[in-house]
C-alpha cells in the first residue's frame, strides 16, 4: 500500500510504467532534488539507517552476499556503502541511497529471490522499507511534473 501511494503521489502513475523514459533510479532522483529544496529533515531516518547499516555493511564494505541481488548501478552502490557507512550526510544522498534500496528490496520481495535469506528476515526489511516511504509520503508535499 505505501508503495503504490509512493508511486501515485510523487510518479503518477499506479505502476512503475515509466511513461517518460526516465528509470526508477533517474526518476528517485528528480523527487529528491526537488524535496532537499523544500527543506527535507532527514534525522527521522536515522532508525532505518541503522537497520540496513547493520544488516548490509560488514567491515566498512557492503555485503556482497546479502545484497547479490539487488541491481543498483556501480556509482549507487558506492552511495549506498558511504551513506550507510556514515561517510555522507545530505539529504539528497541519505535520501536518493534510501529509496534506491527500498526500491529493490521491493522488486525482490514480489519478483526475486528472497528466499535466500527467507521471509522471516525478509520482514525487518519490509517493515523499515515502509517507514521511509511513509516518510516520504507524509513529510513532504512534493510532485514530479511529468
């Protein structure tokens, strides 16, 4: 539900068609450029920072294995690793890091392979992934124009 609201709210639309030819990646990015201008305050998030710091980062790298599946780009998991790892502090990182993650723990929920690690654990992730879009949703009153 919190993701179909996501998407509705800030994409339009009530599928991840993505009309525009943009990606999900470009298009997290236009959402929070244009959130970090409307003053977005992320020390709310500081709870599922942890969560995904502690579940991913082993040492002061990502988890290869835990995160095998999830697709992010090469410069995206380099913003993953320095935003977990408490290397970066913005907005825009913290934010544009966050709901790249939760945008593919969501892909591999419905269509991937969870059963790696199982749905037991699986369901922290859920859980921590519909706080920060309910975050999103609720704390800033932003619309992408198409």
């Amino acid at each position: 539900m919190a993701w179909s609201a996501f998407e509705w709210k800030f994409f339009n639309q009530d599928r991840l068609r993505l009309q525009d030819g943009l990606t999900l990646p470009e298009k997290i990015d236009r959402y929070v450029v244009t959130a970090v201008e409307r003053g977005l305050n992320i020390e709310p998030l500081q709870q599922q920072i942890n969560h995904f710091s502690e579940r991913y980062i082993r040492g002061r790298a990502l988890d290869e294995l835990r995160l095998s599946d999830v697709q992010l780009s090469r410069a995206d998991r380099e913003l993953l690793l320095d935003v977990l790892n408490g290397d970066r502090h913005g907005s825009r990182d913290v934010v544009g890091a966050l709901l790249k993650l939760v945008a593919q723990i969501r892909h591999l929920t419905i269509h991937g392979a969870k059963w790696a690690e199982g749905l037991n654990e699986y369901a922290d992730n859920f859980f921590h992934c519909t706080d920060i879009l309910i975050f999103v949703i609720e704390g800033v009153e932003v619309r992408i124009a198409d």
